[in-house]
C-alpha cells in the first residue's frame, strides 16, 4: 500500500552510481552513510509490511465481532417475541431470513 508512495527501494539506493568529480566526496563515506539508509529502508518495509498485516488481523475480527453482535441482537430479539421463551420454527425461521439479508447485502 505505501511502497507506491516511496521513490527508493533499498536495491534501488544499493545500486546507486555517482559520478566521479575531482572535487567530489569520499566514496567510502558516501557507501558508509548509503548502507545506512539501506537499512533504514529494510526496516521501513518491515515494519509496514506487519502493520499491514496486523490491521487485516483487526479488520476480520471487527467483522466478527459485528456478525457476533447481529446474532446476540437477534437472539433478543427472538427472545422478547416469543410466548413462553422458548423458541419455535417460526422464530428460527424468521431469524434465518434476516441472517440471509445481512449475509447477501440485502437487509431493508
């Protein structure tokens, strides 16, 4: 997801040429303080990858969460309709139905 928004990859930074000036830096720290960012970079790609992939883990379990709390709702609900508390084929039905709306994207 970011790595579209990041110019350099640490390879891109690794193979790296300059051009040589009379007047230019010392190539030894030019490569010292380039195998930093090199670093640097490993390690910004490390830690998006595994927020990346702990914000999918947080994602689905929303999504179970949310499936959980519909069930516990219509669990209630079926709950206070029913005549004597106890649950009949009608109440398990009508509950399946509405799980199938909100299953399919088709809740009213």
């Amino acid at each position: 997801m970011y790595q579209n928004k990041i110019n350099l990859s640490p390879q891109d930074i690794l193979e790296k040429e300059f051009k040589i000036d009379t007047r230019g830096y010392r190539l030894k720290e030019v490569d010292q303080f380039l195998d930093i960012i090199i670093g640097d970079y490993e390690q910004f790609f490390a830690i998006i990858n595994n927020l990346e992939k702990e914000k999918e883990e947080l994602l689905h379990e929303i999504m179970n969460l949310k499936q959980e709390l519909r069930n516990v709702k219509m669990n209630m609900e079926i709950a206070k309709t029913s005549d004597h508390g106890e649950v009949t084929n009608i109440d398990i039905m009508r509950r399946l139905s509405h799980l199938e709306k909100i299953v399919y994207g088709k809740e009213e």
